[in-house]
C-alpha cells in the first residue's frame, strides 16, 4: 500500500471511532441519568480506575499503557462533562462552536 492508501485506511478508521466514542457518550449520559435519579455523584473515582485498568489490560500495543490511560483519561472527562451539561437540562449542540 502507499501512503494514500494509509490515510485512506486511517480515515476509514477515524470515522469509525468518532462513532464509537459517540456511542460512549452516550451509554455514560444514560449512566450518568441513573446517577442522578440516585441521588450519586457523577465522579466515581474507583469506576474510573477499573475502566483504565480495563484498557490497558486490553492492551496489545503499539501504544504504550501509560498512552492508552491518557487517552481515556480525556474520554473519560469528556463523558463527565457531557454528563454535567445534561444533568443541568442543557441541550447537547452536537458540534463546539468555532
């Protein structure tokens, strides 16, 4: 392959997580709706811990496990604030404003 083809293949790639993290959300915005009608914080430090433990225990590499913890510590925040924003009735826009 050449390095078209390589970007052709990491965009088909990219699209594909952008759905997936987007499913995430909102699995954790319905998590984040139970929570609430509990009466629980949106911070559960030991959950978090168990999701990073998670990926890297499901890492294979090529990325290091101190990467992959970065890169779902983002995720991880990301959910929390898109939990905050519905828990306070905010409609979600979809797209940052630019």
């Amino acid at each position: 392959m050449n390095i078209s083809d390589w970007r052709q293949r990491m965009d088909e790639i990219d699209k594909k997580l952008v759905e997936l993290l987007n499913e995430r959300s909102r699995c954790a915005l319905e998590v984040g709706r139970l929570k609430q009608a509990a009466g629980m914080p949106i911070y559960q430090p030991a959950r978090e811990n168990e999701v990073l433990s998670n990926a890297a225990r499901n890492n294979r590499g090529p990325l290091t496990n101190a990467a992959i913890r970065r890169l779902f510590e983002r995720i991880i925040d990301e959910a929390r604030s898109a939990e905050r924003v519905a828990m306070r009735g905010e409609p979600p826009d979809g797209k940052d404003a630019k």
